[in-house]
C-alpha cells in the first residue's frame, strides 16, 4: 500500500506509458468491450420499465412511473410462492449434482490413452450436440404413457404404467438427469484439461512412496484441481436462477405445473405471450437481484474458504 | 501517428454504436397524420386512383405454409380490382403471439393487422393509446356491407363496441345460420364398432359410457391399443358436455362465464357451480376406467392423426372424418349430438358465435389511408367479395353450376398426391383464415362435405339461442382481468385437469371453491357482470 502512495504522483504517466507500449494488446481488447458495452450495458437502461407502466407508442422514456407496483402485485400474486419454490428445488437439484462430471472426469483422467478411452469419451459428449427441442421429443417418445417405449417394458413385465410426463412428482427427475445425460460428458472437458496440468513428478513420487491409486485421486488429483472446481461452482451459482428455460417450457402441462412452474416460464408467458411487459420485466429483474447476492454471498465465502474467487 | 488515427476510430465506433442505440426512439414521429379521404373513392373500384401500398401483419395458418401471399390469385386479383397493393408480412400461428407483441412492444406499426389473434384487451388498451385507430366514422362512411350485417344482427355492434364507445376492429363473421361452420370439431362415434357391438347411437351420457366401455372390452384393434375415447385436447370433451350437465349455456368465448340459470341477470362462474363438478365427476370416471386416452394432455396433432389413420379411435371430437383420415376409415364414423345427462340437461353448447373474431382487421395510426383501407375490407362482407375470398375467381379456381358456385375440377380432384387443401392453398387463403363473412353460399371445404352437414342437421335441434360473443371490458376492469382473472383461470384450467386424471381428489371441492375465492373471485365476479350489463343495455 505504502509502495503505491509514493509513486502516486507518477502514476498518470506511468498508466499513459504502459497503454502507448502495449497499443495492440488493447486493440485485442476493444471489440470484446464493445461486445459487452453495446449488447450488455446499454440495453440496461430498458430495465426501468419494471418500474414504468410500459407503453409502446409513448417509449420506454416517455412511460408513466408506478413505482414497485408491479413488483408489489408478484409478491401478493397467488403463484408467487409456487414459482419460487419450484425455481428453487430445480436448481438445487441441479447443483447437487455438481460433483458428477469432476467424479467422471477422475474416472476419465485414469484409463490410460486407449481407444478405449477416446470411445466413452466420444459417447459422452455427443448427446451435447442434439437440440433441446429433440430431446424433449425423445423424452415424449420414451415416456408416452400409450406409446412409450419404457412403459411397454413396464406392461410387458405385468406393471402398472407410469404418466411420467403429466406427473409433477417425476417432472423434476426427468428434467434434471435428462440433463445431466446431455451435459455431463461436455463438463468433464474443464476439468480434464485442469487434470492433464497437474505435475507427473508428483505422481511418480507418490507411486514410490508405495501410495494406491485412490490415495493419488484424493491427495493429489482433487487438491490439484481443486481452484478450477471453485471457480465452476461459483460460476454455477451466478446462474443459479436460470434454468434452461425452452428444455422447463416443452417438457410444462396443465399436470406437471405444480412443480414445472418457474419464473422464467412465469415471464414468458406474461411478457411475450400476454403482452404486460411491464410486469414480465418486474419479475425478471426480481429473479436477476437473487443471482446477484447468491454470486456475491458464495464468492464472499469461497474467498474466506478456499482463498479462490472471481474477484 | 498511428496511435492518434486508432484513437479516432475506436471513438467513431463507440459513438456512433451509442447514437445507433438511441437513434430508434425519435424515429417513428407522426407519418400517418395525413390519413384522409383525398386518395380514396367513395363507392366502386378502383378504392384509390393513386396506387396505395399497405403493409399489413398477418396470421399465417399452417395450411398456408406452401403459398406466398404477396404473389397469389386470390390477392393479386384484389390488387387489380382495388389498386391497393397491399405487401404481406405473414407469420405462422406458432410465432404470432411473438411476433406481434414485439410489433406493438417495439412501436414498429404495420399499417394494419389481419386475424392478428388481438385480444379484446390489446384493442382497448392500444386504441386508447392512439396506437389503433377508432374505426366508429370510417365505417358509418365507407363499409356499407358491414354496416347492413350490423343492423341486421346487433351482437355484432355489441361484440366490437367498447365500453368508452369505441369501435377498434373489424371482425370476421359467420352467416347466422350457417351452423356446421359455428360447430368447429364435433363428436364422432365409431360406427362400424358399435354394430359390432349390436348397440344404438348413443344418446344419454350413461350410453356413452357404456359403449366406451364396451369398446375397450371388445378391443377391436387388438392387444389393447384400441382408444374408446380420443383427441387433441381434453377441452374439446368438457365443452361438448357441458351441454348434458347444464354448464357454458352462452357459448365458450368467455371463459368458465355463462348465465346463472336460477336468475337471468346475473352472469355465474360455472368453475365453481355443482353442475359443473359433476361433470368433472363423469369424466374422471371415464379418465379413471381408461376410457379416455391417457396420453390426451400431451398428445400433439400429429400423433393424434397418426392414431386416428390407424384407426385406433373409438369416438372423438374433430373435424370430418372423411376428408382427413380418408375414404376408408373415415366413412366408419356417425356423428354424435348431445348427450343427455344424468339431470336432463340436454344442449349443445359447444359452437362459436356468428361473430367468429373481432379483430379481422385493425387500422393502426401509421396508416397512409384509413379510408381506403376501410373500404378494402368492407368488400369482404358482401357477396361478391365472400365469393372471391372462398371460392376465388370463376373460370380459374370456381365454376357455377345449377346456379351454384363449385370449385374447379383441378382443385376438387387434384392431379398427383395433392390433397384439396393443398390444391386450393395454391390460388387462395382462407384455409384456417376466417376473414370478412363466411357464407354457405359461396364455401365449400370440410364443413361442407357431406358427413359434417349431416352431423350439423342432427345437432341443430339442440343448439343453444343464444351464442355471447367476448364481452368488451374498461381499462380499469382489464387490469383486474390480467391479474386476479388470469391467476383464477389458470388455476381452474390445472385443477379441472388435475380432478379429471384423479391427481386430486374430488372430495377436496370444497377447498378448491375456498382456494377460488380467497384469490379474489368476489372482484372478478363485479367485472363481468359489469360488462354483462353493459352487453345487454347496449
């Protein structure tokens, strides 16, 4: 601290000179802070409709102030808590499943350069290629309570068949794993890459000093990598609300909304197909001001904790 | 120097991707305020000396998904005739609702909507905004034909008149009496099954339940495929039988709203009625016995038709048989009229009113020309334009035969695998496009073949008197709609739903009634029968 006082006065300077040197560098840099200018900072000022009655024709500025009315109307709304709740047990859900693609990429990180290995590997990731929409399609086909393969199985054994699509209590199964199908492979790349960073010696030592496998996974592996899990799983949280909402609005009926109901398919439905911007955009930011305080909150503790944070 | 001159750019980059970003708001100042009747004629054609260009926004049906509006018989024909040359801007059904709320949210005006799906409150909230134009003069001045079926039928003044006294669109109608129109899809029986079965048309709904029930016995299909009840949406089935429990005795425009049948001033929300609750009983014993298909809430049309051509289907609610699952199949199904129920009731409720939607059409304030624009529908509410939006122009897609209008033989027998409905999507766009006056007279398509006339014949005797069409609401009343009224039917639709599988219990009706009303059912019951009363004093 007391270093940077004393050349404070030359700083000016110093920053002027750094900047003329490394031009290109900055060059580099401009159109990724355009990108996020342009498309990320200016559209900002269109967040006061959630505060406006909003109106076409007289303009997001030319708009009417109600203040937290809408907000107030969410908050006393009859779906409210529903939405909530339901938001936040899939996410949950969600997170805890976080350790299966470090557990995967462990299993991965062992097998030894065999076709083997680049064949699961291949399995894994493909399903991250097929569109939400197929995929929800596929559900449908496996899952049809008449047509679906799994209860044709499930007759042909003499059992009674499952309405899996129209259950609330299966929705949030079939969403969440359904997922995890898709995506787990693809996660296990970060974490491989972090993997492959970790120094041979240390192994070799280990190996000598008559250490087994598993003892080298937990003592050497993990803490190896343990700053990228951190920093995944903060990232994780800062989307925390954020459900892939297209995957929640295919896979919603009349049924499975006690537990498929969400904000975000909450905001679709009011503020594209009912037209109340107003209100759509109230909830929205209500559901963007929980993901700022939880990223704030674990990156906060994951610094006391871990010593590794985002900033 | 070359610092200076990178300097220069990133500025020119930065501020002029600021002024692109606020450029948007000033640009849309008033153009329409010229809107006058100097390029407009008042009677014949041409409507305009001066070629006038439109665009409109339009809803773009399915079956139209092959053809281009902007080059097409049917409108090409018109743009000749009228010199207004109108550029379409169609979008399909699945994307509309999108598209349009981003029109109107953006403030990037088409000068007019067609069949845009524009609810009664995006009229009056828009029109009192200035966004869409009141129409009340223009049509006293430039649609005679509408205005003649307006003082012929006066539910039509009263389904487009809003409460500040405003009139906001056009709508599309159906001539009066032009019942197998009005029905939509109506209930079919399988009746090659039923002589299987040595039993008669069912008439009661205990009747219905037996031959469901002795559908799925008899399993003609084999290995238990056979569906004794089918469709595409559970509604169908509730509003086809609302009739045999005494519920939706005015139609189904206005949601879970009909007239309360103990005294006749007063408008009932039959969600919460007894009626209604045993008729949720009824289907949930059938939904319980695996009589309706189990897999009718999620079921997509294309699966349904898939069934359907496989003959699956032991009775449903659709549109005819013949014309979409073909010859063969199709000519095993006798229609259904209403049932009667365990109370007598006996009714068909389930048809639409002779006004099909308000808002056919929807002048918005960056219209060039109004007037001329008025005139350009108003064709469409009397014969010779019926004529030419359904069946064309004769000697290319009609002929008259024995004084009757008949499609062409290359649209009524098409070459190749090409369906009817592919052959007339070619030359015209009415297909799922409801537009101006549908006349018996000049329509021919699947409401009119021979099997759904019939199925109209018998259900016409029970057909209720009175169809309401969506009553109009203030802005005041509008809000508590959005609210309170959206978060009571949303949670009514789910708990119907929910009783008929058995997910819930019906012996919790008492605290769904309780549910109903702590969500403020008091306020919205004061709403409609506000605009109930404004409806009948009209």
């Amino acid at each position: 601290m007391a270093k940077n006082q004393s050349i404070q006065k030359g700083r000016g300077a110093v920053i002027k000179k750094n900047f003329l040197r490394n031009w290109q560098l900055y060059l580099f840099m401009m159109p990724v802070f355009l990108y996020f200018f342009i498309f990320h900072y200016i559209p900002m000022y269109g967040v006061q409709i959630a505060f406006k009655d909003y109106f076409a024709t007289l303009g997001i500025w030319g708009s009417e102030w109600v203040g937290f009315e809408h907000f107030e109307r969410f908050f006393s709304s009859y779906y409210f808590w529903r939405l909530l709740k339901n938001t936040i047990i899939l996410n949950l859900y969600m997170l805890v499943l976080f350790p299966l693609p470090i557990i995967l990429a462990l299993a991965f990180n062992e097998l030894r350069n065999g076709a083997f290995k680049k064949w699961t590997q291949t399995l894994t990731y493909a399903p991250h290629f097929i569109s939400v929409v197929v995929v929800v399609g596929m559900l449908v086909a496996f899952l049809d309570p008449n047509t679906g393969l799994i209860n044709h199985l499930l007759r042909a054994l003499g059992m009674d068949t499952i309405p899996f699509l129209t259950s609330p209590d299966w929705f949030r199964h079939i969403f969440v794993w359904s997922g995890q199908w898709q995506t787990l492979g693809w996660s296990t790349i970060i974490y491989l890459a972090a993997l492959a960073g970790v120094n041979p010696e240390l192994h070799e030592a280990a190996k000598v000093d008559g250490a087994t496998r598993m003892q080298r996974i937990t003592r050497i592996n993990i803490p190896s990598i343990m700053p990228t899990i951190v920093i995944l799983f903060i990232l994780n949280i800062g989307n925390f609300m954020q459900i892939g909402f297209e995957k929640v609005l295919l896979m919603q009926n009349t049924l499975n909304s006690e537990t498929s109901d969400v904000i975000q398919t909450f905001v679709y439905e009011t503020g594209i197909l009912e037209g109340q911007y107003s209100f759509a955009a109230a909830v929205g930011l209500f559901e963007s001001a929980i993901n700022i305080v939880l990223l704030i909150t674990v990156n906060q503790i994951a610094r006391k904790v871990s010593e590794n944070s985002l900033w | 120097m070359l610092k200076k001159w990178f300097f220069f750019i990133a500025t020119l980059v930065f501020v002029s991707a600021l002024y692109a970003c606020s450029g948007g708001d000033d640009g849309d100042s008033k153009e329409g305020e010229a809107a006058g009747g100097d390029n407009v004629n008042a009677t014949g054609f041409p409507i305009v000396e001066e070629e006038l260009e439109l665009t409109i926004f339009a809803n773009k049906p399915a079956q139209n998904e092959g053809n281009d509006w902007n080059d097409i018989l049917i409108w090409n024909t018109y743009r000749d005739l009228t010199n207004i040359n109108v550029n379409w801007n169609s979008v399909s059904p699945d994307a509309l609702e999108e598209n349009r709320n981003l029109a109107l949210g953006s403030g990037d005006l088409p000068d007019a909507f067609f069949l845009a799906e524009l609810s009664n409150t995006d009229l009056l909230r828009y029109g009192s905004q200035g966004a869409f134009l009141p129409l009340n003069d223009l049509i006293d001045e430039y649609a005679p034909n509408l205005k003649a079926l307006m003082e012929n039928d006066p539910t039509i003044e009263k389904a487009i008149t809003f409460p500040d006294g405003n009139i906001y669109s056009m709508p599309s109608l159906i001539e009066d009496d032009f019942l197998s129109l009005r029905l939509s899809a109506r209930p079919w029986v399988n009746e090659d099954w039923l002589n299987e079965l040595d039993m008669d048309i069912p008439e009661t709904t205990g009747d219905f339940y037996e031959y469901l029930k002795a559908v799925k016995e008899l399993d003609p299909v084999g290995n238990g495929d056979t569906i004794p009840y089918g469709g595409t949406d559970i509604a169908e089935l509730v509003q086809w039988l609302s009739g045999s429990f005494g519920v939706m005795n005015h139609g189904a425009s206005n949601t879970n709203l009909d007239l309360d049948p103990n005294d006749d001033s007063k408008v009932r929300y039959y969600a919460t009625a007894d009626e209604y609750r045993e008729m949720l009983e009824y289907i949930h014993m059938l939904y319980e016995e695996g009589l309706i298909d189990q897999s009718i809430f999620t079921i997509e049309w294309g699966q349904f038709l898939a069934n359907a051509s496989d003959n699956l289907y032991g009775s449903m609610i659709f549109y005819d048989p013949i014309e979409l699952f073909g010859e063969e199949i199709g000519s095993q199904y006798n229609s259904l009229a209403a049932l009667e129920g365990p109370d007598g009731h006996q009714s068909y409720n389930k048809l639409s009113s002779s006004v099909w939607t308000p808002d056919n059409l929807v002048i918005t304030s960056e219209n060039p020309n109004p007037a001329a624009t008025v005139r350009w529908m108003d064709h469409f509410y009397g014969d010779e334009g019926a004529e030419l939006y359904y069946m064309g122009v004769e000697g290319e897609t009609f002929e008259i035969e024995d004084g009757e209008a008949v499609y062409s033989d290359h649209i009524l027998n098409p070459e190749g695998d090409m369906t009817f409905e592919q052959a007339i999507a070619q030359d015209l766009t009415w297909l799922g496009s409801i537009s101006g006056i549908i006349k018996a007279d000049y329509f021919q398509g699947g409401e009119t073949a021979p099997q759904s006339m019939e199925a109209a014949e018998k259900i016409e005797p029970q057909v209720i008197d009175e169809v309401w069409p969506r009553f109009t609401f203030t802005e005041e009343e509008n809000r508590i709609l959005q609210s309170t009224g959206e978060d009571i039917n949303k949670y009514v639709e789910e708990m119907r739903d929910k009783f008929i599988t058995g997910d819930e219990d019906l012996d919790n009706w008492d605290s769904y009634i309780q549910t109903i009303e702590q969500m403020g059912m008091e306020e919205l019951q004061e709403v409609y029968q506000a605009a109930y009363d404004r409806y009948q004093s009209n």
